[in-house]
C-alpha cells in the first residue's frame, strides 16, 4: 500500500471537479491518468473511457457540457485510505435546451501516484436519470458519426 494521500490534495482535486475549474483538474490529473465512467454510451455520450490529459479535458469541458450542465456536486461522504479516495455525492444537472433540474448520486473512485490523480472511475445513477428523462428528448451520440452531425434526438419511451 503506498502512502496516505494527503486530505488536502484529494479535497482540491473534488473541489475543483465540482466547480468545473478545468484548469485546476488538469493540474491535479497524471499525464496517463485513466478516465472511466461507465454507463449507456448510446444514451449517456459521457460515459466511456478515455486516456491522457487531453482526453479527459475533452470529455470533461466539451463533450460531458452538451448533455448536462452540472450545477452543484454535494460531497456526502469521503474515504481516502492509502492511495486511494472515494466520494459519493449529490449531483444537481439542467439539461441543456430543455434546462430542466436532474438530481442523482455519482460516487467516485481516485487513485493517487506521484501527488497526480492517475485514475478515476465514476459511477452514476443513470437508471435514476432514465427515469427523469422518459417522454423527454435527449441527445445520443452515434460513435462514428461525423463531428457536425454528432448530436440527434430521439425521445425515449
């Protein structure tokens, strides 16, 4: 087991995720960090895994923004035990076009080397924003679609 993290780097790293401080997460990130947040990439084009600075910041400013605006985190509960922290929290999202309020829980899991974030998985409630979301239109992301044609409609039953 390596060396507990230090509170105050895995308290920074959330408090900038949750402010959306792009530029204070890429600070806090490795330049491999692993970047994992599994769920319906068909539903949810922030699910996936990406791998490296850029990619993460990508997803993070870009590509996570057009689904949902995250408007607060509430950290609930944190865990650091060695090299490792867990956090489950309150997310409070609008949906973009609509900006209709979504809420659900997302817990994450950080693993600290070097005083860098080198991986994080996140897991969310994506049943529970289905539920939100059913005879609403949401935005899916085809995989191999052209870049201007990335985003499309649909209503979910």
């Amino acid at each position: 087991m390596e060396a507990q993290v230090p509170p105050g780097l895995v308290n920074g790293f959330f408090k900038a995720y949750a402010a959306r401080d792009f530029q204070t997460v890429l600070d806090y990130l490795s330049d491999d960090v692993d970047w994992i947040f599994p769920g319906p990439v068909d539903v949810f084009p922030f699910c996936g895994r990406w791998r490296g600075k850029a990619a993460v910041i990508e997803h993070f400013a870009r590509r996570a923004p057009a689904l949902f605006s995250i408007r607060r985190m509430e950290l609930e509960a944190l865990l650091i035990d060695g090299d490792r922290a867990a956090s489950f929290s309150k997310m409070t999202a609008t949906e973009q076009g609509s900006e209709r309020i979504l809420a659900f829980h997302c817990a994450h899991f950080v693993t600290v080397r070097g005083g860098k974030v080198a991986s994080l998985l996140a897991v969310a409630d994506t049943f529970g924003l289905l539920d939100q979301l059913q005879d609403v239109q949401i935005m899916i992301d085809p995989r191999h679609a052209p870049l201007a044609d990335r985003f499309r409609k649909v209503v979910l039953p």
